[in-house]
C-alpha cells in the first residue's frame, strides 16, 4: 500500500472520505488536498473546521512540521477548539504511523491563533520604534468604549461654546456621538497615519463637486430637462457652503484622536485595530522582520475570513510574499504591499462564507472575500453540503429568505 493510499484510508476511517467511488477527489477532499494558493467557500454545517485539521494532518504527514503552519482563527473559543481536534487528530495519524514522533514534539510550537494575538507578536518585535510598551495588552470592546466616552465628554465640556459642538448637540443626542466617535475608534482612525486635516477637506471638496457636476449632467441629459437643480444637487451645494463646519468638525476629530492614542499608550493598551494597522506597518517598513516571519511559515491557514477586510488581506500578503534571492528588486502595488505577482502561489489557504459575515460593525467587509476567491486562484472550491442541519430547514431557509441572500451564493 502506498503511502497516500494509506492517508486516504486513515482520512475515511475517521469520518474525512477523501475520494469518490471512481477514485476522484471529493469537493472535500479537494479542499483537503490542494497544494496550490487556495479559497474554500464553506457554507454553514459543511465541515470547514473539519476540512482545515485534515488539511492541516495531510501537510504534516508529507513532511511539513506543524511549527510551520500558520493557522489564524476570529476566536478564542475557535482557537482552543482548532487545536484540540488538530492535535487530536494528529495523536491518532501517529498511532497509526502516518504522523512522526518528532512531528508531535513539535507541536507544542505551534502557532493556531486569533489574528489579534498573531499581530501582537508581530508589534512586539518593534514595540520600542512604534512607541508602545513591548508587555502592551489588548483592549475589550468595553475597555474602548469607556475610554472614547471619557474624550467625548472632556472634548464636549472644553468646546461647549463653540459652533461646531452647539451644531452637534442640535444633531445628535450624547448617546448617538458616543456611537460616531466609539465607531471612528474601532474602524477608521489609524494609529500609523494620523488625520491630515487639509487632505480631508481637500477630498471632501473633491468628491461633493464631482457629485454635483454628475447630478447636474444627468439633469440637463434627462429627456425633460429641469432649468432648476433637484433636491440632491441643492443638498451637496450647502455642504460644500458647509466647508467651515466640516473644517471644524474634522480639527475636533484630529483632537480625539491624539487624546485616544495618547492615553492608549499611556495605559500600554492598544485595540484590536491598532494591532493590525502597527502589524502590516511594520512587515511592509521593516523588511528584516517581514522575511523572518514569512520564513517561519510553509503554510497559512485562514478561518472566517469573510469577517475581514482590506486590512486583513494586506497582512496575508505580506506574510505570504515569495522568498528572494539577495539584490533581486521585490513587486509592489501601490501602496506599498506585495503585488499577486510576488506572492508564493503555494501558501495562501483560506475559508469563508459570505453568508455567515456578522462582524461588519467592526469594519468587516465580505466583498474582500469574493475578490480573493477570483483573484489567487482560478475558482474558489465551494463547500455547500450542510452535514449539521435537517434537510427539511434547509429547504424552508432557502426558500424563504431570498431576497436575505441575494448574491450572496448558492443554495445550502
């Protein structure tokens, strides 16, 4: 018996059938088995965790150390959870002879963890040029909360007479800033990159003017064409009347958020944000550490990437740009990150479900996920059997809720 032959009877023999009765791959087994950069669309119920720990065995048994497996999971829970039944599995192929003695020794080195903490790793490697204390901790969306009301409350006390503030109160009730400031805090303001405030009101201008000169063309196209502009086209003309507001609103901004990052590391506390943007600032500036730990790596494996966005695949990229050669001259976008032609085509492996994306209060966007699924390989592989569900619900779910999923995949 072969030793693939052997990997395929241990995989059936504990609930993972690699193989159709023709001898061709299963859409699991596919998963399982690709060795090139990879996205798997895994619907609810499908097995993905399972698929992940037998991809993970399957490196193993051909000879990759676990150490050099990356495995990033959204949760505490689904960390535990992962390393569990990985090593479980393991323990088992070992037993059995397709997993080596030093292969389990390894794994107490193994790196299965949440992005946050794996980002955290990467900061406290230059902990000292990014200005936070390297025994730094991460803050809870409790924590965050409670540190941005304290500001609002301060910024709102010292600027109460003027317009801006009056202007804000006659908007939004004490409850609803909170929410614009905490949201501002936990998605959009960048530890690396600090308000230009210019630039804002430079852009602003920008694209309010472009909207009315659309506005206005399409109006003056219309086959009943309107001397009068429409009530859009009046709107963006009082904002941009409206400049000195927003001036001022973006200067009360720019204060927040140098109070916010002062007391961040005043306190040695940085949010789950902050780890990620000072993360993918430090591999693209610092190529020394990029390369020490893109080199750690044979493999990265991502869970739940639909709740991820832009950010999260700049990481990803950096991580799992191609080793070069001394002197050889690296491809970049345009922003500084390696181009889909500089990354290693054998590396990348993620799972994902548009339709289980419930992390977009926290900046998550699925649309990152679809582009991936197109642009490193040819065709995302589509897990749709839901194995944990009666097929009478499933049935009532999808047909149902249609318009709830529209575009959003197939039927599960």
């Amino acid at each position: 018996m072969t030793t693939m032959e052997t990997f395929y009877n241990f995989c059936s023999k504990n609930g993972m059938n690699l193989l159709e009765p023709n001898g061709e791959l299963t859409v699991q087994g596919q998963a399982v088995m690709e060795t090139s950069n990879c996205v798997v669309a895994a619907g609810a119920g499908s097995g993905k965790t399972t698929v992940l720990s037998f991809r993970f065995l399957r490196m193993v048994a051909q000879g990759i150390s676990p150490e050099r497996i990356l495995t990033i999971t959204f949760t505490k829970k689904a960390t535990a959870e992962m390393k569990s039944r990985i090593y479980g599995l393991l323990q088992k192929g070992h037993e059995e002879g397709i997993v080596s003695g030093s292969s389990m020794a390894k794994f107490a080195e193994v790196s299965i963890s949440t992005v946050d903490s794996f980002c955290s790793e990467i900061v406290r490697a230059s902990a000292v040029h990014q200005g936070v204390p390297a025994n730094f901790r991460i803050m809870d969306d409790d924590d965050l909360e409670r540190m941005s009301s304290s500001i609002v409350r301060m910024l709102l006390n010292r600027h109460y007479n003027e317009p801006v503030v009056q202007r804000l109160y006659e908007s939004f009730s004490v409850e609803n800033l909170n929410a614009v400031f905490l949201d501002l805090a936990r998605n959009h303001l960048n530890i690396t990159k600090p308000i230009d405030v210019p630039r804002c009101m430079d852009t602003l201008k920008a694209l309010v003017s472009d909207r009315i000169s659309q506005l206005e063309d399409e109006r003056l196209n219309a086959k009943r064409a309107r001397r009068q502009p429409t009530k859009e086209e009046l709107f963006y003309m009082n904002s941009l009347q409206d400049a000195p507001f927003m001036e001022s609103y973006y200067r009360l901004v720019r204060e927040y958020e140098d109070e916010l990052f002062s007391r961040k590391r005043t306190a040695g506390a940085l949010s789950f944000n902050d780890v990620m943007q000072l993360a993918i600032r430090i591999l693209k500036d610092e190529v020394h550490i990029r390369d020490r730990f893109k080199s750690r790596f044979d493999s990265v494996m991502v869970d739940e990437f639909q709740d991820n966005n832009d950010d999260y695949r700049k990481l990803i990229y950096l991580l799992c740009e191609r080793q070069y050669k001394e002197g050889e001259e690296r491809a970049y976008d345009n922003e500084g990150i390696p181009s889909l032609e500089a990354l290693s085509q054998s590396k990348i492996f993620l799972v994902g479900d548009e339709k289980q994306s419930i992390y977009r209060f926290r900046g998550a966007d699925v649309s990152v996920f679809k582009r991936l699924s197109s642009e490193i390989c040819t065709a995302p592989i589509e897990l749709r059997k839901n194995w944990r569900s009666e097929p009478a619900i499933i049935h009532f779910c999808n047909h149902a809720f249609p318009a709830v999923m529209e575009n959003l995949g197939g039927e599960d």
